[in-house]
C-alpha cells in the first residue's frame, strides 16, 4: 500500500482544515517545499497537493506551489482545486502534476469530465468521491446528493478511471478513524480500481487495517502533522 501524504494550501502556506470548514484552519508551515522535502526524505514517492484556495474560488490558485515542488522533487503530485475550466487543467500538467484531481466537476458537469479523459486519458486523472454516509457531497461537503459513490464510481470506471480516492466527510480532520466498512465494500466491488482511502486516518493501526482490506494507497494528513504518525514509522509500510 502506498502513503500518500497530503499538502495542503492557502495563501501559499501548509494548512490544514477540519471536515472542510476554512474556519477551523491550522496552520503548519510556512514553506510546503520543505514539508514535501521531508516527505521524501521519508521515502514517500507520492502527494496530494490541495489547493484550497483555489477551491473556494473556482480557479487554480497555487500553482506556483506546485511547480516548486515538482521542479524541487521526485515525488509524484496529483493536484487539485479549483479546477473547473480546460486552461486550468493544462496549468496543472504545465505546472509538474502528474494526475490532476477531480471531485465537484465530476459531478455537476460529467460531460466536460469524460471529454477530459477521452482527451488526456483516465491514467492522467486521480477522481475525488467525497462522501457522506455512503452518499456524495459536494460544494464544499455543503451539500448532500442523490448519487449513490458506488454508483459514481462505476460511472467513470466506466469511462476509463483507474484511480480513485473516497473522503468520508464525516471523518475528515478529526483523527477517529477510517470508515473501514464502506471502503471494503468498494473495494469488493471494484477490485481491479487503485483505490485510494482518505479521511479520519489517526494512527499506524489505521493504515494496517487500510493495507489489509486492499487500499492501494491512503492519504495521510493531520496525523503526520500533529505527530500521530512518525515519518520514521511509515518505512515499515512502504
């Protein structure tokens, strides 16, 4: 199983949010190169760059982040936020991305989403089903939809997705635990998918159990960052 770190930006600077609310913000770093930087030293060949600003805004916003990173290390970044409209995608990739992370768009506008992965191929898109009991949310986990995961997840697997990350918005930031059940469920479901987990991860504990359901990957967050999880500890699951 990989371990995928996650990088979170505002205003230029590591943050992170708790269950998406920009009010409950802490701040960790000034400079997200080095964060990344200690990422690698880890031995951790992946990233999960978020930019947050740009997500509240509807445009990239960070993408100077992001070419940083990506000219400064080895390390593999899928990026996402903000990214609604085609010259925003071709910033990410232009900017060093190698997947560029989709979620809103994938469900309010599917018609530009497929002609995306027709274009530029599923292996260049990591898709971002943010949950809430077993139902996707969007607009900022605002707002609860009608659209089963399973269901959103067959669509685009459908359509030549091969990798996928599941927030439990429920869980995210608040270091109780993944949502072991509903992941095992879409992983039985979808066995050939590179399934990601995401949200609530709090321990080493966690990311075995992850590893023993069958995630291909998990992003971790808030436990790194608060010392939960040591980097020194994550080689012993790389």
């Amino acid at each position: 199983m990989q371990i995928i770190p996650a990088i979170d930006i505002i205003n230029g600077k590591c943050v992170r949010l708790t269950q998406g609310d920009y009010s409950q913000k802490t701040e960790y770093s000034e400079s997200p190169l080095e964060v990344a930087k200690q990422f690698e030293a880890a031995g951790l060949q992946r990233l999960h760059l978020v930019d947050l600003d740009g997500a509240k805004a509807g445009v990239v916003k960070n993408w100077k982040v992001l070419e940083t990173i990506a000219s400064n290390t080895s390390l593999v970044i899928d990026f996402g936020g903000g990214i609604k409209k085609e010259t925003d995608l071709t910033i990410v990739f232009q900017s060093g991305a190698a997947l560029a992370t989709i979620g809103s768009l994938a469900v309010k506008n599917a018609d530009t989403f497929v002609q995306w992965i027709d274009k530029y191929g599923g292996n260049k898109f990591l898709l971002g089903a943010d949950v809430r009991k077993e139902m996707i949310a969007v607009n900022g986990w605002m707002e609860t939809t009608d659209i089963d995961v399973y269901d959103f997840i067959q669509q685009y697997v459908h359509k030549g997705i091969q990798q996928v990350f599941c927030t439990d918005v429920l869980k995210d930031g608040k270091l109780e635990g993944p949502s072991i059940e509903m992941y095992t469920n879409i992983i039985e479901k979808f066995p050939s998918l590179y399934f990601i987990a995401s949200g609530g991860v709090s321990s080493i504990t966690d990311l075995e159990e992850l590893k023993n359901i069958g995630c291909s990957g998990a992003i971790v967050g808030k436990a790194i960052y608060e010392g939960r999880i040591r980097l020194s500890d994550l080689k012993f699951l790389i």
